[in-house]
C-alpha cells in the first residue's frame, strides 16, 4: 500500500515532523523504526509495532474515540496512565481506569490523586476520594 498517497492533515508534511494538526496514515515499517516514534519514558504511549513500543513527545489534548470493546482502555488509556508523568484528566464513568490506576499514579509516580466518583463505582483507597461542591 502506498501511504504516502492516503489524504492526511497538512499535505506534504513528513512523518518524523511534530506539526499540527495534522492526521496521516504511517507506514508500520517506518513507524517501528524511526527514532521519533520510538517510545521512551515521558512519551505518550501509542501502541506497537514490531514488537516494539511507539509513542509521541506531545503535551496537548488526547482523546481517545473508537467503539465499545475495542481495547481503549487496555490498549491506550491505562498504559499511559501507568506511565505519564504529566498531569491527567479522565472522564471515567466506570470507574475502571481509577480502579487500575489510582494506586500507581499517587504512589508510583508521586501524583497528587482525586477520584470523585459519585455513585461509588471505582474501587480506590478513601485517600484519592475527593467531590466537587459547587455552591
């Protein structure tokens, strides 16, 4: 398959350039081994690509979309929660990335950790529990 031909954000632009906004179809060859996508700590977590680890250096917004049951959680969200060093944010009414972890974020990477988690669906030590009050 030819990538470089598939439309993409800005055209023209390479695949070792971290300009935005930009989407583009990579070849997994060039992916697996090229150092911009080789993953290290403090990277974002993308996934994999023989049998090594890739990532990006990028400190804006990620959202993660894709249908139910398609490996979100165990294949993106928690590894990078695991991981990243900066600060998060998640929306999980679930409460299954809080459940795995909560723990590590606060004691693993020294994180302050605020679960609030109305209807009591993650399970986390009291310590991380915390609510919002707006009046």
């Amino acid at each position: 398959m030819d990538f470089e031909r598939l439309p993409r954000g800005i055209p023209q632009t390479s695949a070792e350039k971290g300009a935005a906004p930009r989407a583009l179809w990579l070849n997994p060859d060039v992916m697996a081994t090229s150092p911009f996508w080789q993953y290290e700590p403090g990277k974002v977590v993308l996934g994999g690509a023989h049998g090594r680890m890739v990532g990006v250096a990028d400190n804006r917004h990620l959202m993660t979309v894709a249908g139910s049951r398609t490996g979100k959680g165990t294949s993106v969200i928690v590894p990078n929660l695991l991981v990243y060093p900066g600060s998060v944010l998640v929306l999980d009414p679930k409460g299954e990335n809080a459940t795995l972890t909560a723990r590590r974020r606060a004691e693993g990477l020294g994180h302050d950790v605020y679960v609030i988690d109305p209807f009591g669906t993650a399970d986390v030590p009291e310590a991380y529990r915390a609510c919002f009050i707006p009046w």
